[in-house]
C-alpha cells in the first residue's frame, strides 16, 4: 500500500517561504514523476510543479522563479521550496506519485499566505 506523508504547511506573510515535502512509502520503486498540485476553496486543483526521476521539471506559470521542486530517489521524497509567497498561493496542496498507469495522493497540507 503506498502511502505519501506531506508536511510543512502552515501560516506565513506575503513575502515569506514555507518548504513542502512528501515522503513515500509502502513501494521499492522509483515513481516516474512526483509534483505538487493545489486546490483554493472553489477553485479546480491545478498542477504547481512536477519532477521527473531524471531530474526534468516542469512548473505553472504563476510560480516559476519563486518556487522550486527537488526529488531524493532514494529517499523517495519530492520537495517544494516557495519563495516570495503571495495571497492568492493559498490553497491545499496536494502532493502526488506516478508510475505507470498507477498514481498516489497524500492527503493535502494547508499554506495559507496573509498578513
């Protein structure tokens, strides 16, 4: 059973950083991709960054140049560094781990940027 565990989330003030990780576990393999998605209350869940096992990235408009997505294959984590946070980077991010026609979601970790 594969299990991806988020934590970092919190409270922070426009401007500031918070740091996401994710660790997977329950599978020997090394998932093809790793990202993070979010979801603002109603608003559709959209893709943040994604990092394939070669080290590849890709990154949604909104956050490129302020955050940045790394993977430990060995450890089996993806990060999510977030610089220069704004307001409307509030939202429930999500992590997520694919391989094959298999994909895992952790169950979410709250950011939350306000004065």
């Amino acid at each position: 059973q594969v299990q991806l565990v988020e934590s970092g989330g919190g409270l922070v003030q426009p401007g500031g950083s918070l740091r996401l990780s994710c660790a997977a576990s329950g599978s020997i393999f090394v998932f093809n991709v790793m990202g993070w998605y979010r979801q603002a209350p109603g608003k559709q869940r959209e893709l943040v960054a994604a990092i394939l096992s070669s080290g590849n990235t890709n990154y949604a408009d909104s956050v490129k140049g302020r955050f940045t997505i790394s993977r430990d294959n060995a450890k089996k984590t993806v990060y999510l560094q977030m610089n220069s946070l704004k307001p409307e980077d509030t939202a429930v991010y999500y992590c997520n781990a694919a391989r094959g026609i298999s994909a895992y979601w952790g169950q979410g970790t709250q950011v939350t940027v306000s004065s």
